[in-house]
C-alpha cells in the first residue's frame, strides 16, 4: 500500500522547480510519447478492425458463405440439389447462379466486367443489393433488363433507360467464321454497394437471361449458400458435403478470399508490433527521466533517510512518480484514441476539405468511407500493456534511489 507520506512527496517532486525544469521536459515528453503511442495504437488497430469487417460484411452480403459447383462443367439439376441442400440446419438460403466474364461496351468505350445472373428473387433477398439502388426500382429487374455499378455506369456514361452491349467469350459460327456472341441489354438499375470493386466491375442480370446470353439452359454455374450463423461454417460445410458427396464439390469464401485474408492478419499483426515501440520508447524516456530525477534528488533522498524513511519508501516514492507519468499518458491516449475512432470518417472529411486531396481512395482501399471498429478488449489490452511497461520502467530508477547511501549522499554537501 501507498501511504499519504509517499503521495504527498511523489508528488511534490512532479511538480519540479524552475531550477528542475530539464527533468520535467524530458518528463513532459514521456508523457506525450505514452499518449500518442496508445492513441495511434488504439485508432490504427480501430481502422484495421473496421476494414476488415466492413469489407469482408459487403463480400458476404453479395457472395455466399460456400458455393455448391459441379465437378465436371456446368450444374445440371440444380433444382434437385437445392432440395437437398436447403433443409440443411443452419442453412437461411440457397440461391443458383450463373457467373461468367463478358465485355461491355458502350459510345465505343469497352471493359472487361464479371456478369452475375440470378432470380428476382434471389436479388431482393439480398439487402445489400436491395437498399442499394440509386437509380430504377426493384421490379426493373426482368427480362433484359440488367443492374450495373454506379462507378461503371459513370465510366460508360449511362443512366438508367440506357442500353449496352455484351460481348460473351463463347462463340459463335458464321459464313465469315466464329464470332464473339454479343446481345444489347437495357439498364434497368444503377447500384452503389459502397464497394469499388463491385461498383465497377459486376453486372447482375435476371437467371434466365443469363442462362440464354451464355447458352447455359437448364444449367447454373453455381449454388450460393448463405448461412444464418457464419460461425458454424465448418461444421455446415461437413453436412453439405455429405449430402452432395458424388454429385457436386464445395468450397467456401475462404478458398476463394485466403490470400488477402492472410495479408490482412498479417498487416494487422505487424502494425501492432510496430506501433507498440511508440510505447517502448516512451517507456525508456521514463526510465531516462527518473535516472536524472534520483540524481538529482540525490540530497533530499539522503535527508529523507536520515529522518526515518525506509528504502521501502523510496522505492515506492519514485516508482509512484514515474508510474503517475505513464498512467495518466495512458488514460489520456485512451481517451484521446477513443474519440478520434468514433469520428474518423468526419474528421477524414474535414481533412480532406482542408487540405484538398482524397486521403481514402476508393479505388485503392475498395470501400468508399473510412471504417473504425472499437474492439473493447483490444483497448483493454493496449491499455494494460501500457501501464505495465510504465511501472516497468519505473523499477530500476526506484531502485537505485532506495540503495543510494546518505552518508555518501551528504558527504561533499
């Protein structure tokens, strides 16, 4: 336990003396090291969470938990597999789907895009696609009608009511020779998902439609398996591919999104590394200020002696001293963390309005706002970590004080 003795002079020896004032600067900047080290930590770690759930939620919300694929071409039967496959426990819903590439071109301007043909239904069952329509309605999508990106629309300068032409990479026989197949489609809506990616380079058409664009009758490419618990996917995934074993593979978004979501873990868990030297450092500058402030208490530590004080005090005086700097860092950096997370993509505005420049591309990160996820553990754990390297650094310098000898201490005074 702390007595009121050692408060009152841990304390006093913060608030230093015009003659002490190079040991309260080196001081004051450990404390702004501890801070900013726990506020840069708490808001990148924040950012990272809210990327990655942000943009792994808009990939699940427009791709299924796992696929159900033919092991040899197209699916036939898929009418009869889904029968199988949709009383599953677990399972919300199971949606056949045609995906294919295609070029589309309009006012001479052509791009490659990925073409996604599914049901009216299975189109507004999907709210991210549902309550994403910025232009048409929902019942548009029939017939020829199909759904492109926002972004895409504005790079072939289309609205909806616009037609554009596809190009399929099957071909087709003529007197001249093969040619690619090509066909005219209405656009019905114009989506913005809030993800470049697909903003930019799907388009979704009515099943059937797809089905004659790629001569797919009667066959999908795939079935979408949404889950209602995405953390039972293992074990769903099992139960599927027991009950389609020999008729058609499985596979799950993991497969397909590994790779970056191996680079996103990595990332994540550098950055921690990194920016936790912020706080190291900070923590060795409390160890340089307490050094100098025990030397420079050296008098007062041996009078405090001679009066009686243990070495027990003293040690727990300058550990209080040195802790007090990095506690309160941490607290404040808490604090300061906490409020710029909660308001990063308004800040990121305000930046961006001031300085003129675009600080979060779209283009670049895939999503078009600035996402911030407080994970109060992580916070927790930041937190802690910082306030025990602060009374880590505190111990030598504690020590040293409490073994200083008060003859030699006064000898030369």
């Amino acid at each position: 336990m702390i007595s009121p003795f050692e408060r009152l002079v841990a304390f006093r020896y913060l608030r230093s003396k015009k003659a002490e004032g190079f040991v309260s600067v080196i001081a004051g900047f450990s404390f702004t090291g501890i801070m900013l080290g726990v506020a840069t930590l708490i808001i990148v770690m924040s950012v990272m969470n809210g990327f990655r759930q942000e943009l792994f939620g808009r990939i699940l919300g427009l791709n299924g938990h796992m696929n159900v694929y033919s092991l040899n071409g197209p699916l036939y039967d898929y009418d009869f597999l889904k029968s199988k496959v949709e009383p599953i426990n677990g399972i919300e819903q199971v949606s056949p789907i045609i995906e294919s590439q295609a070029l589309v071109s309009k006012s001479g301007q052509s791009m490659g895009v990925m073409v996604r043909g599914l049901s009216w239904e299975d189109f507004a069952n999907r709210p991210l696609l549902r309550d994403s329509i910025e232009s048409g309605v929902l019942a548009d999508f029939t017939g020829n009608k199909v759904a492109i990106g926002s972004v895409l629309a504005n790079k072939l300068r289309v609205r909806a009511g616009d037609t554009l032409t596809l190009l399929s990479p099957q071909v087709k026989s003529t007197p001249f020779g093969s040619v690619p197949r090509q066909r005219s489609y209405e656009v019905g809506l114009i989506f913005d998902v809030g993800m470049y990616e697909y903003n930019s380079g799907y388009i979704f058409m009515p099943l059937d439609t797809a089905q004659t664009f790629f001569q797919m009758n009667g066959s999908v490419t795939a079935l979408e398996v949404f889950l209602s618990d995405p953390s039972k996917l293992d074990q769903i995934r099992d139960v599927v591919a027991l009950t389609v074993k020999g008729q058609a593979g499985v596979y799950d978004w993991r497969d397909t999104n590994q790779s970056f979501f191996n680079a996103l873990e990595v990332e994540r868990n550098v950055m921690f590394l990194i920016l936790t030297m912020i706080i190291v450092v900070a923590a060795f500058n409390i160890i340089s200020s307490m050094i100098m402030l025990v030397k420079d208490k050296g008098q007062d530590i041996a009078i405090l002696r001679t009066m009686g004080a243990s070495r027990s005090n003293m040690m727990k005086i300058f550990m209080l001293t040195g802790a007090s700097i990095g506690i309160m860092g941490t607290l404040m950096g808490a604090i300061l963390g906490i409020a710029f997370a909660l308001n990063i993509e308004r800040i990121r505005q305000i930046l961006e309005g001031l300085t003129g420049t675009e600080l979060f591309a779209d283009e670049i990160y895939f999503l078009s706002q600035l996402p911030a996820v407080i994970e109060w553990h992580e916070v927790s754990a930041v937190i802690g970590m910082a306030f025990f390297l602060s009374i880590l650094a505190t111990l030598y310098p504690a020590w040293r004080a409490s073994r200083l000898d008060p003859v030699e201490a006064l000898r030369y005074e």
